[in-house]
C-alpha cells in the first residue's frame, strides 16, 4: 500500500480530485494540496470540508505553497510530506519538472495532460516522445510507477479503448474520440479549461490516419453526430494527447479525435485568431507595455472554474470504434454522460472539471492499492481498463456502451 497524496495545482480539476481524494481518504491518507497561490489551495479545502467530503475526520487535508518548476523545492516538499503519490494537475508547463522530482524521491507520479514548453507549440508527432518517453528507462531503472494522461481524454477514453481491444474486437479498423459538452454556462464566451493551453491546441491538427501522421488545417473537418442523451452535435477534427499513444500502443488503421464547437464558439474563435489575440509572441502597447497577446486573453475571459454555479445541461465523452470480431463487422460507442448541475451539487464544480478531475484520482486509488503497479512510465491503455473503470463508476462516472453497428438488410 501507497499512502500519502500531493495534489499539484489548484484550478477546476484539482478541485475535484481533492473532493474525491478526501472521500477515499481511508485508502490515500493525508492529501496534500500544493500551488504557488496557498489561498486557492485553502478555498479548494475550505469546499471539500462544507461538503463534509473528508471520510475519515482524522486524516490531514492541508495545503502548501509550491513553485513546482522549482524542482529542489518540489523534492524537500516531497519528503517533507512523505508523500507516496503526485498528482500533477498543475499546468502542462510544469509536469517535467514535477516528473523529475518524484523520479529523485521514488514516489509514484500521474498527470492528465501532455507536457508543454511555452516556446514551442504543436510540435511534430509524436508529442509523448519529444519529453514523457525519453524518462521511460530511467522511471523503469528506478521502479516508479508514471501513469500519463489519467484524465478523461486522455484518460478514460484510452481504457475504452484498451476495453475495446480486450473484450469486444477482434480487429480494429478505426478509432473515433469524441467530446462534446452540449451545457450552458451564461457567459458571451468562455473556454472550460484554462485559455491559454486551450487555445495552444488550436494551432494545427494532427491526426492518426492509414497508420501514418496528417497534418490539417484547424476546424476544416465537421462531423454532426448523434450522441446519446444530447442528440446530434457538431464536432471538429482535432489534436489531441491521446492520439500520440494510441497510435503506439493499439493497433488500429486510424485514430482520430473530435471536439464539440458551436457556431458562436467557432465564430468568437476565429476573430480571435485573425485579430491576433491567440498569438503567444510578445508584443508592446503604445505605452511600451509587453504583452503576451494569448496571456492577455486568458486575464480577461472568465476563470474556468468560476462557471460551476450557473451551468447546465450535460457532456457527452465518447470513443466509437469499428472493426471486427469472430469475422463479422462490430460497432460499438463506449461513452459517458455528465450532468452540470449535479455536479455542482456534489462538490461545487461543473462537468468539464469533474469529468477531468475523478479519474486521476481513481488512479491513485488503484496506485494506493497495488491494482495498477507497474514499476514503469505507462499510458492508461497499457493497464488493465477494468479496475479502472469499475473504480469510475463507483465514483461517479459510470461506463455506457452502445452497439452502433448497422442492421444488415436483404
């Protein structure tokens, strides 16, 4: 057993994964919540005790001031801490750093997104091997348990995918993620995670198709689908995390990822980019003020987390996979549906955040347990999907599947 969480970070996702850590608190042990600004550490805190979400009253649910970049700070509140297992849900700015401080102290690592470096933006495929992988051999060496991208997409969808490989497949012809959040939030325009690593994944378009990488321009691919619960929605083709190792670690003809817009969305979107305000160049005002355009943009759009109390409606996350088993053609959806609203209730965030921020914490359930111990980096589709999933349900995202496969007719 693993005892002893450090959550890093303290938006919308840490949010959750602290109310869900706290209800599992018997299993994890004392949670640690660690960002540079203590007071949103606190509020996170503060939420999870009104909730009355820590199970055993008698473990320690604090918080710690951290620049995570700071690895030899990261390392003495490592061990100051005894933590056993990180959470990483800081920004993707920071999981090398973070990486390399639990290699250094061998505890057990997990985040939910692909790193980035601020200087550099989609860069070539595959993105997992340009820093995540390059640490494989010495996570290995040393025995540490790295789980990647343990978030919903990336995250879940990959266990659907592994789930998909291990029961319903025989042969895999094409893997299709989907995302779409059909709520309602209030504001003009807003973005459901932070703006600036949002926005970063709107540059250009890599996708895994006839088993090679292709580039293609932002949003010129659309799809309406029919997604259970929120009917027909418009998705776009788009990059993603986990297209990087799926294409490595299942064997399909073409992986591809979607993401709900709506008309306005697109529209604000693409304002936005022609004005020149998703630049991440610097620029000077005519007061000679330098201004990062995009770091301007995410000041001035509503904080993520603060659309928790006015949402409504659900997200639909899915993965529609086609091939076959025992010689006949299979369809199926493997997917999961959120509710906004009741996800405020339970701990005061909304879908998008939820759907993020229980799943790391589900894999540190597993890490805590020796269910998932694989002394090495993996990705979520190198794990065993049932534990996971099953860990899911129990903490409020249940697995649906759907057989999509059209009726043959005479």
């Amino acid at each position: 057993m693993k005892k002893n969480v450090m959550i890093i970070g303290a938006g919308g996702v840490a949010h959750v994964a602290a109310h869900k850590a706290a209800m599992n608190n018997d299993i994890l042990g004392d949670i640690c919540i660690a960002s540079r600004t203590k007071e949103k550490c606190d509020a996170i805190i503060e939420s999870v005790l009104r909730k009355g979400h820590l199970k055993n009253p008698t473990g320690r649910l604090y918080s710690a001031q951290l620049d995570a970049l700071d690895i030899p700070a990261t390392i003495n509140l490592i061990k100051d801490t005894k933590t056993e297992i990180v959470i990483n849900l800081g920004s993707a700015f920071l999981n090398m750093s973070v990486l390399e401080a639990c290699i250094e102290t061998g505890v057990a690592y997990i985040d939910t997104a692909i790193h980035e470096d601020p200087d550099k933006v989609c860069e070539e495929p595959p993105w997992y091997a340009n820093y995540e992988w390059k640490r494989k051999e010495r996570c290995a060496e040393k025995g540490i348990t790295a789980i990647l991208g343990a978030g919903f997409d990336p995250g879940v969808v990959n266990a659907y995918c592994a789930l998909a490989v291990k029961r319903y497949f025989d042969k895999i012809d094409t893997i299709d993620i989907m995302d779409v959040n059909a709520g309602k939030h209030g504001k003009f325009f807003a973005t459901n995670f932070d703006p600036e690593i949002n926005f970063r994944e709107f540059k250009k378009v890599w996708t895994w198709i006839d088993r090679q990488w292709i580039s293609k321009p932002v949003h010129s691919e659309k799809w309406v689908y029919d997604f259970p619960l929120v009917g027909r929605q418009p998705v776009y083709l788009t990059g993603h995390d986990e297209l990087h190792s799926l294409s490595k670690n299942i064997d399909a003809d073409s992986i591809r990822f979607w993401m709900g817009f709506s008309d306005h969305y697109i529209n604000c979107f693409n304002v936005l980019k022609k004005i020149g305000l998703l630049s991440v160049k610097p620029v000077k005002t005519a007061e000679g003020v330098e201004v990062v355009p995009l770091k301007l943009l995410k000041a001035v759009l509503p904080d993520p987390s603060s659309l928790a109390p006015n949402y409504t409606g659900f997200t639909c996350i899915g993965v529609l996979v086609k091939g076959q088993k025992a010689g006949k053609p299979k369809d199926i959806f493997i997917y999961n549906t959120c509710d906004h609203a009741a996800c405020y209730k339970e701990v005061e965030s909304q879908a998008i955040s939820y759907t993020a921020g229980v799943p790391p914490a589900a894999a540190a359930i597993l890490v805590a347990k020796g269910v998932w111990n694989p002394k090495t980096m993996v990705n979520v589709e190198e794990l065993d999907p049932d534990p996971f999933l099953q860990v899911l349900d129990r903490l409020g995202l249940p697995t649906q599947i759907e057989d999509r496969t059209p009726v043959e007719t005479e």
